[in-house]
C-alpha cells in the first residue's frame, strides 16, 4: 500500500516538473535576444508554473482544489509543449536539443492525466 505524500515534494510529478523547468530554462537562454520578453518569458512562466500549481493545490489539503492545480498544471503542459513546437519551426532550437524536454512534456501529460482520475474517482 503506498502511502500518501507529506507535501508536494515528495511527488515523483512534481519533481519531474522541476526537471523540465530546469531544461527549459537552459533551452532558452541560447534563443535571440528578441525574444527575451517573448517566447522565452512565456516558456520559463509555463514551465515553472507546472510544479508551482502541483505544489499550491496539494498544500490546500482539500482534494477538490488539488484536482482544480492539477488542471491549471495540465493546462501549462500544453502551453509549454506549443511554445515548444513553435520555437522549432522558428528555428530557435530544433528537435535534437528538445529530445528531452519533449518527452518529460508527454510523461507529465500522462502523469497528471493520472493523477486527475485517481483523485476524481477517490471523490
């Protein structure tokens, strides 16, 4: 039987947000100097905003308000995965550098996606 998490920290979800956060960030820092307070500020909001909304709704201690984050958190990941997609076909980075970020966007999907309906079902 698992046992329920203490906080947010202890979520393999939301570490895993950290870990593309800290991607993105290092992604964007070679993208033009132009779009500094464009694209690349977009990016980095909707990548820290992933564990941000994790860790916010499990702190309300309420499941309703943890499933409403983690919504807000599903919404981020598919901003982020746009921007992504964007910046390549803008040829600010291209897919051999985005492998990774790429495929933690599509584990969190699944991931969050997950973590809804179990809470959903739990009621």
């Amino acid at each position: 039987m698992k046992t329920k998490p203490q906080n947010y920290k202890d979520l393999v979800v939301w570490q895993k947000g950290i870990a593309l956060a800290k991607i993105i960030y290092r992604l964007t820092h070679s993208f033009p100097s132009a779009e500094k307070f464009g694209v690349v500020a977009q990016m980095r909001r909707a990548a820290v905003s992933i564990s941000s909304n994790l860790a916010e709704g499990q702190a309300r201690h309420t499941t309703g308000e943890f499933i409403q984050f983690i919504s807000h958190a599903e919404g981020s990941v598919a901003e982020l995965d746009t921007q992504l997609i964007l910046s390549c076909e803008l040829s600010f980075c291209d897919r051999s550098n985005t492998a990774a970020a790429f495929e933690l966007i599509e584990e969190l999907r699944r991931m969050l996606n997950v973590l809804r309906r179990t809470l959903v079902a739990r009621g």
